[in-house]
C-alpha cells in the first residue's frame, strides 16, 4: 500500500512559482499611463498618482501642462488684513491658497497673521473644494469646511444652505480660468460674493515638445488621464494629433465630473471618471478601465 502524499503537499504552490506567476501577470496587463497634470509643488517624493498607477502594475509618466502667473497681490493683501468685511473665504484651486501664501511671506504682514488675523478669519466659514487644497489652507493655519465636496457645484450648495444673505461679501480669490457655476449659483441665491482673480493660467510652454518626446519614444498610451477643463483645452489638439488611428485604442479619464463635460463636450469617449479628486480613486478606475 503506497504512501499518500500529504493535503498540504498536494494543494500548496512553492513561493518561487507564486512570484513567477504573480510577474508573468503583471508582464501582461502592464500598461502605460499618460497624465495630463503638474507636479506637486514643494513636495518630496514621488508623485502620487504615479505612486498609485504603479502599484497596480502600470507605467505611469506626468507631463506638466499649465504655467501660472500670480497677479493683484496688493489688492489680494489689502482683503486679506480685512477679514471684519467679508463673511468667509472661498477656495477652489490650490494656486489661490499658493498665492495667499506669497502675501505672507512679507515678514511684518505674516507675523500680523499669526498674531490676530488667521484667528479672525477661522470665526468666519473656510470653504473649499478637495483635499489638495484643504491641506494647503490648513497650513495656513485656517480651519476649512468641504473638502469632501468634490466639486464647485456640490460647494455651491453647501454655502447657501449654510449662509445667510445679509452676511457680508464672500470673498473668492481665483484664476483667470474660472467655471462661473459657483459666482451664479451664489449670486441667484443672494449670497454675496466677492471675487478677486490671483492668478492667470496658460499653456506650459514645453507641453507641445514633451507630448511629441512622449509619443514617440513611448508609442500610444494605454490611457490617458485629464485633471481640468484647461488640460483639455490646451492638450487634447497634440494627443489626437499624435494618437492618429489609434486615439479610439486609448482609455481616457477624467479627475471629476467637471473635467469628464470639457472632455465630453470635445467628442472625447471618457472611459472613466474618479468617484472622487484623489490619487487612488483615479487609479482605481483607470486600472478598471484597462481591464
């Protein structure tokens, strides 16, 4: 009578063959993803989005697309040590909080701020849209409300129900690129706004260089993810251009709802959409959509 080998000798696979298959798997789904959007500014380490795509076994590169310009720092200074006529701040991009920051590296200016000033302003409402910016306000020692919205239609909403109309102004630093949902949605609801833009926005003036170099030593991306209505605006000539025939091949994403309409709207198939602005949800859908 032989001897039976033993059920964990039968059922179980040698560590060396889990790795080889787990590689030879990843060898087959890997995919090249191409993102639309800037680096983050003063940060160490690797981008997060990179960071995410990578984990999930695709290659990931960035291309920088827009290039700012600060503006009406005096004006941006002068609301900014008057927080008794405004009823709060609004922010919707990190550059308008990079651009309050700017305001305060004024030594007497920014010690007034530590002294009296950011506690004045935190009795009032902060609000913002993402958590990018919400980090950002917060080093400003701010305390911000609706990170969690996601985007300026959804914030639009939160402030009427929470803002009463004979508040003093709102007060609003923006770019140049604006979608006007929130001002109108505000305004209609008789909440006043104030509005003050900080900063212009134009195309990165290496962006048409970089695609060509992308494209032609890295061929047709699996996918390629869009993070504003304005990347869609200066980038999408250049990928179509470059893409050919094979634009259909490519899975294109959108950061949220308001870039996946500027995409729409260009007759751009958006194969996916993050439920939420963040690394992970974005790379979530995309490795979906790659599938």
């Amino acid at each position: 009578m032989g001897v039976h080998p033993r059920r964990s000798e039968q059922t179980s696979t040698p560590c060396w063959l889990t790795r080889l298959n787990h590689f030879l798997t990843l060898g087959k789904t890997l995919m090249r993803v191409l993102l639309l959007k800037d680096p983050r500014d003063g940060e160490s380490g690797p981008d997060p989005y990179i960071k995410e795509l990578e984990s999930r076994g695709h290659k990931a590169t960035l291309i920088p697309v827009l290039s700012f310009k600060f503006i009406s720092a005096n004006t941006l200074s002068d609301k900014l040590l008057q927080p008794e006529k405004h009823g709060g701040l609004i922010f919707t991009s990190p550059r308008a909080v990079e651009a309050v920051k700017l305001c305060l590296e004024d030594k007497d200016r920014k010690q007034e701020w530590n002294k009296s000033l950011k506690d004045k302003w935190n009795r009032k409402s902060i609000y913002v849209v993402g958590k990018a910016t919400a980090a950002l306000v917060q080093s400003l020692g701010l305390e911000p409300e609706g990170e969690d919205t996601g985007t300026a239609d959804v914030l639009s909403r939160l402030i009427i129900e929470r803002e009463e109309k004979n508040i003093p102004p709102l007060f609003f630093p923006c770019g140049s690129i604006k979608r006007e949902v929130l001002p109108t949605a505000l305004r209609e609801n008789g909440v006043p706004l104030e509005t003050l833009t900080v900063y212009q926005t134009t195309e990165h003036p290496d962006l048409e260089k970089n695609l060509k170099n992308y494209f032609t030593k890295q061929g047709i991306p699996g996918s390629v993810g869009f993070f504003s209505p304005s990347g869609v605006k200066f980038c999408l000539e250049a990928v179509r251009r470059l893409s050919g025939e094979q634009l259909t091949q490519i899975k294109f994403a959108a950061i949220g709802p308001t870039t996946r309409d500027a995409m729409a709207a260009e007759g751009l198939c958006v194969s996916c959409t993050a439920e939420q602005p963040t690394a992970q949800h974005l790379a979530a859908a995309i490795a979906d959509a790659l599938q």
